[in-house]
C-alpha cells in the first residue's frame, strides 16, 4: 500500500483477527493532534451510530504508539501506529473459501493466495478494515487543519435517493458538520432514503449509494501533471475504501453532456485572490488545485452479503451450486463510509501539502 509520496501507510489485521491497525510514516515530527477529534471521527464510522449498520458492535478504541503526551494533545515523535482490538469477533459464521461469495473477494483471493486464503468475513478485504485508515485519516484531519484545511463529508444518494448536492450549489461546512448528527448524514431527503433502505431490508438485499466529499481552503498549486495529479493521488486513496466502484471529480460525468461554454469555469477576482465563478472542474485543474474547493463523489456499490440465495461455484469440485450468506452485515454500508472517505481524502491532501511544503524549502 504505497499510494502517497511523503506519507507511507500500511493497513495489517482482518475483519475476525484479533488485532488490526494502522501504521503511518513521514508525519512533520513536532507535530501535534487531538486523540479526541480523533474518536469522534471513529465514532462516525462506528456501528449503530447512524441507521441500518450492522449488528457487530466494536469499541474501536485506539492504542497510539509512536506518540508522546502533551497536555489533551499527543505528539508525533516519528511512525505512528493506531492499534485496534477485536473484541466482537465470530470467524466461524464464515466459511466461504471454497464456494465464495458473490462479488467479494473470496473468490480473486483464492486465485492470488491459494488454498491458504480461508477468510473471515472478508479478511483484508474488509469494511472493517476502514477502522484503522480513519485512525490514520482523523490525524491527517488534524494536521490539515492547522494549515487551514477542512475535509468533510455527507451522503449524496442512498439507495436511489438523491439529497442536497454541491452540484445543487454551495454547501457549507457548517450544514455538513450539522448532518453529521442526523440519523443518516444526509443534507436532505433522510426520510425517504431511510424509507428505501427499509424496503430492501425486508427483502432481504442491500443497497449503495454516493458520498460526496469537499476539501475547504485547499490552496492553489497542489499536484501536477500525469500520473502526479492531485486527481490520481486522491482517486488512489479513495479507491483503498472497500465498495467504491467509481470516483469524479466536480461535475464529474456530467461533464461528457455538456458544451464546453457551458462546461468551463470563468475566472474572476474577489477580495484580491483569483477564483472561478463555477467549480465544474472540482476545485483542480491539469492535476493542480486552483484554489477553489475539492468536490469529490466516490460511489458504493450495495452490500454483497445478502441472504437471498445466490448462485456460486464450488471450488473443490468445480461444479455450481448455491449459498446464503450468514453473518452481521450493514444493509448499505453508506453512512459509515462516510467517515473513511473523508479519511482517505485527508491523507492524500496532507500528503499533497507535505510535497508542496518540501519543494518550497
């Protein structure tokens, strides 16, 4: 897992280990954040703060390591390591290394590992394994913050439901940080997605969703060309976030509908910065902010462990046969993704900041 420049980031554990964790090298030693805002962002993540997530309840609790005490602050005194107990653990409700799952990974596993890939409820693959990379991500948070950098975000769609959008117009960070604290960190429309959500649940399927994520005070200059765009290094990180099958930028897709008259973002000036009147492009332009927000939406696919009966293979015998998933499962596993996205977007900020910081010294 190497997708950043100055950061260096691994992820180790599985979903029914007894540990997982997360370890994070190249951190501005000196460097202080709040554990505090660290666990409120884990707490976001965590099961059975928003609706319709899975009955598996964890602490997620962090242990930091690398770390030094001062006053409510820790100091990063070099590698950092957010270590992350299992306390609910059941890796016999999964058994599905040999007849995988549909549209998990038991299946690709088995092909790259071998025999040996036996999973437990996804392993490495895990959703639960974005419990040490918001850890990671909730420092990255902090750090940004003091360079005047807020990363949030919300859910644009569930299960078909659209809700506010920024590309229905502006969206402050005041309305994010108030959904936050709604049944579904939704900007609109939580009633009737939460409504949508029900109808799956009953019938015994799953559904996805957007997530919407914007970057506030990002400054002009971060990323480059090619494979070093601001783009490449925040798609990088996005796609590490279990169940995102798709990622845009601004208006993102919508753009191919559209004339370039239409399309382009007229510059302009106010208060003596430049900016754009639009923001189509999201805030980044031939791979380089412009000074404008990040907007972001990375899209979930449903959750594919349902207990409807799914067609599968056996793969001792090689012949087909069917399954029903068993196990504690999140109907949509949205509105926790919430908080991993805006973990994984953090990280790649910070770790554009840091390169932008090296090259001016």
């Amino acid at each position: 897992m190497r997708p950043f420049d100055i950061l260096d980031i691994e992820i180790y554990g599985g979903s029914h280990t007894p540990e997982i964790g997360g370890k994070l090298a190249g951190l501005p030693e000196g460097e202080t954040f709040r554990p505090a805002a660290v666990d409120e962002l884990m707490r976001r993540r965590k099961s059975g703060t928003y609706l319709f997530s899975t009955p598996r309840r964890e602490e997620d609790e962090v242990v930091w390591e690398g770390c030094s005490l001062e006053g409510d602050e820790l100091r990063v005194d070099g590698a950092i390591t957010a270590r992350i107990f299992n306390r609910n653990i059941r890796p016999s409700d999964y058994s599905y290394s040999r007849t995988p799952r549909p549209s998990h990974a038991d299946y690709t596993a088995f092909v790259k590992d071998g025999s040996g890939a036996a999973l437990s409820g996804g392993g490495r693959f895990s959703g639960r394994m974005t419990a040490p990379l918001v850890a990671l991500g909730g420092v990255a948070e902090e750090l940004l913050l003091r360079r005047g950098i807020r990363v949030m975000a919300y859910i644009g769609e569930l299960a078909g439901v659209k809700g506010r959008s920024y590309l229905d117009g502006e969206v402050t960070s005041d309305e994010i940080a108030a959904c936050h604290s709604s049944s579904l960190p939704m900007l609109s429309n939580i009633d009737k997605a939460a409504e949508a959500v029900e109808k799956a649940m009953e019938a015994h399927d799953s559904v996805g969703g957007v997530v919407e994520c914007i970057a506030y005070g990002v400054p002009a200059g971060l990323g480059d060309a090619l494979f070093d765009g601001l783009e490449s290094k925040l798609s990088a990180a996005l796609f590490a976030v279990p169940a995102v099958k798709g990622v845009e930028f601004g208006a993102g897709f919508a753009l191919a509908g559209m004339r370039g008259s239409r399309a382009n973002d007229p510059f302009a000036v106010k208060d003596g910065r430049v900016i754009t009147l639009t923001n189509n492009s999201g805030g980044i332009n031939g791979g380089i902010s412009n000074g404008m927000p990040l907007t972001m939406r990375a899209v979930f696919r449903p959750t594919p462990s349902i207990s409807l009966p799914q067609r599968t293979v056996d793969l001792d015998t090689l012949t087909e046969t069917t399954i029903e998933v068993r196990g504690r499962h999140d109907a949509t596993v949205v509105p926790r993704a919430v908080a991993a996205v805006e973990a994984a977007a953090a990280l790649a900020i910070l770790d554009a900041v840091l390169i932008h910081t090296e090259r001016k010294l």
